[in-house]
C-alpha cells in the first residue's frame, strides 16, 4: 500500500510487486521536492490528456496533407539555414501556418543532422500554450519543411528594437511566459539554451512563444550535457568552461533575458564571441545596474546569474517555484497567465490570418535551388 499524506487528507493506492522487492521511506519534502504533491500530478495529467485528445484530432488532420494544399503568402523570417514562409491552406483560406523550408545540402555541410532531428522530435513533442506547436513535417530531395503554427504578433525582438526598452510589467509578462515554458520543458528533462529576444514570437493575443528548438537537447532529469551552443551574450559561465550544464544554463539565459528587456541590451557585451566569453566569466557582480532596473528586478537577475550553477535560482529544492515566489513577482497573476485570461501589456494589430505587418520585410527569394541531398539521413524526417 502506497500512501500520500498531504495536509490532513491521506491518498492510498495499490501497488502490486512482481518480485521480492525492498520498500524505502522518503519523506514529505523529498517526495515534493522529486514528484511534486498530488495536486500538482493531478493537474500535469490533466494538461497532458486535453492536449493530447486534441493532438490526436489534428494529428489526422495535418496527416492527410501534403505540399501541394498550401500557397505561400509572404515570408516572416530569413537565415542560413533558408526561410520561414506563411503559408495558406488552399481547402481553407481562413487557416495560415508558418512554414519552416530548410536546405538540407546546409544541413549536411554545417552538421546539423542531430540538432534538426532533435528538433522535431522535441516540437512534436510539445504541447505547452507557451511553446509553438509544429503540426508536421515534409521532405524532399532539397529540402525538409516543418508546418508550425503561425504567431503572427511578430518577434519580440522586432517590438523591443522599435521601444528600445521595456517597462518592469511588461518584462514580468514575457518572463513569465518564458518561465512556463522552461517549467515544462525541464519537467521532461529537456533543456532549451537559445533563449534571447528573437526566439520569442507573439500570438495574435499578445502571449509569447518559444520558437526554434535547434540547440533544444532531451537530458533526463538530473543530467548533465557537454555540448558548447548557445548566442554568445546568453551562455552561461559552465557552458563557456566545458564544465558540463544542465536547466540551471536555462536559468542563467531567463536573467540575461530580464535585463535586455529592463534595459535593451544584454549585461555582458564585447566587440566579438571571446571578449564576451571573458566579461560573462568576470560575474554579474561587476555589471554596473543602470537606474532604469527596479530593484527587486535586479536582485533577482542576480540570484539567476549566480556563478555556480548550483546556486541559481530555479535550479534549487523548490525549483521553479522559488522564481515564481520571488518578490519582484509578488502579486502576479500566474493562474490568469496559463489560463489566457491575463491581459498582456502589448496587444499586436493583426486584421487576417494573412497580416504579416508585424514582421520585418524580406526581400524575394532570388537564389538558385541548393543542389539535392541523397544521403538518406532524413528517411525519418
């Protein structure tokens, strides 16, 4: 017999042993510290059953499509790895996505075979409010595409580059949008480590997402990873000294994170990668705090950029918690925030799912297709 005291209630449940096996006792704290209490279980289970009746349900939808349903409309983003384009459903022209087109020649020559199929997997994976869903993906000889949900509020980056900065509200909004989605992640044992401006995109209702889960790495609890990535102003000191890193390198980034959008730059800054390495491993504590950062925020930007990793807030006993508990967010509505019924602080002017205003203009695609890639390495894709 299995039993769960919490307050004055007692939960019982039975456990059947195969074998002979060895009971050991933990306490209250450790079981919350390691499980979280039953209510905290209870409510996980219930997110994760809704989004995966309503996975199923678009999972034969999305299935039966292929290339030729969609038109191109207009492009949202550009990089090395090709483009992001919103597309259009030709059946339903009131549903647009957004269409990730990467070459996969690219892929080879750079080595990014392992980081674009742990992408998928972790997006396909990923049914959280705060993170964008990827419906599925498509294949041929050049190219792999990725069908995700169109945000078409435009990227944070672009908002915050056109404000210059932002209010302390307003950086508690997104950081708690960014902190629910790092408290899911991590829950399943993934770590994100590309967390900056660009990679949070705005939903028509004004709510962030995380986006581009390239450097995105399932670790399992408790684990450690080697892998040197990241944008060289968000890396944390452990990542810089190959000393291994875990969530805590999340936690660091959410900080740098806090005071780009307090102040409209990141704290550790140099005329290239190493100088920058060099001042991040100097600590937050010879960064010199402008006026602008409210004090609680910045008490707390320190206690995320804490040196030892272990020190960090979020990554102690009471982990996620422990930022949510923190003065700075005193009085925020957390409930109203995973609900949707927080009024975000900036509400973006979409008129059609076809709306691309908020993003930036790109111009045509002038290049010549990329040459075929046979290899065979995205059979799966």
């Amino acid at each position: 017999m299995f039993t769960h005291h919490t307050r004055e209630d007692v939960r019982t449940a039975n456990v059947i042993a195969v074998e002979s096996v060895t009971c050991l006792v933990i306490d209250r704290e450790s079981f919350k510290h390691l499980i979280g209490g039953i209510e905290d279980m209870s409510t996980k289970c219930c997110e994760d059953t809704d989004s995966k009746a309503t996975s199923e349900v678009e999972g034969s939808f999305f299935s039966k499509l292929s290339l030729c349903d969609f038109t191109a409309i207009d492009t949202l983003g550009v990089g090395g790895f090709g483009r992001v384009e919103l597309v259009q459903l030709k059946s339903d022209v009131s549903r647009t996505f957004a269409m990730k087109i990467l070459k996969k020649r690219h892929i080879v020559e750079t080595r990014q075979q392992e980081h674009i199929r742990s992408e998928k997997s972790i997006m396909s994976d990923s049914h959280c409010g705060f993170i964008v869903r990827l419906y599925r993906t498509f294949r041929d000889n050049k190219y792999l595409y990725m069908l995700m949900e169109a945000c078409l509020g435009g990227e944070l980056w672009t908002i915050l580059r056109d404000r210059g900065s932002f209010d302390d509200a307003t950086t508690r909004f997104y950081t708690g949008c960014v902190l629910e989605a790092f408290s899911y992640l991590h829950s399943k044992g993934i770590i994100y480590r590309d967390l900056k401006p660009e990679n949070l995109i705005l939903d028509t209702r004004g709510y962030t997402k995380l986006v581009d889960f390239g450097f995105a790495k399932r670790i399992g609890l408790g684990r450690k990873t080697w892998t040197f990535c990241g944008t060289p102003e968000y890396v944390a000191p452990e990542v810089i000294l190959n000393r291994g890193h875990d969530v805590s390198a999340d936690y660091w980034s959410l900080g740098i994170l806090m005071y780009e959008l307090l102040t409209g730059s990141p704290p550790f800054s140099g005329a290239d990668p190493m100088k920058t390495y060099n001042i991040i491993l100097r600590g937050i504590d010879m960064v010199e705090f402008p006026k602008r950062i409210p004090k609680n925020a910045a008490i707390l930007i320190k206690k995320l950029c804490r040196d030892n990793p272990t020190e960090r807030l979020g990554n102690m006993k009471n982990g996620v918690r422990d930022i949510q508990k923190h003065k700075w967010f005193e009085g925020f509505n957390w409930e109203g925030l995973r609900k949707g019924t927080l009024t975000p602080p900036i509400i973006p002017k979409v008129s059609s799912p076809t709306d691309t205003s908020n993003f930036d203009s790109f111009p045509e695609d002038t290049e010549s297709p990329p040459p075929d890639d046979d290899s065979g390495w995205d059979k799966d894709f």
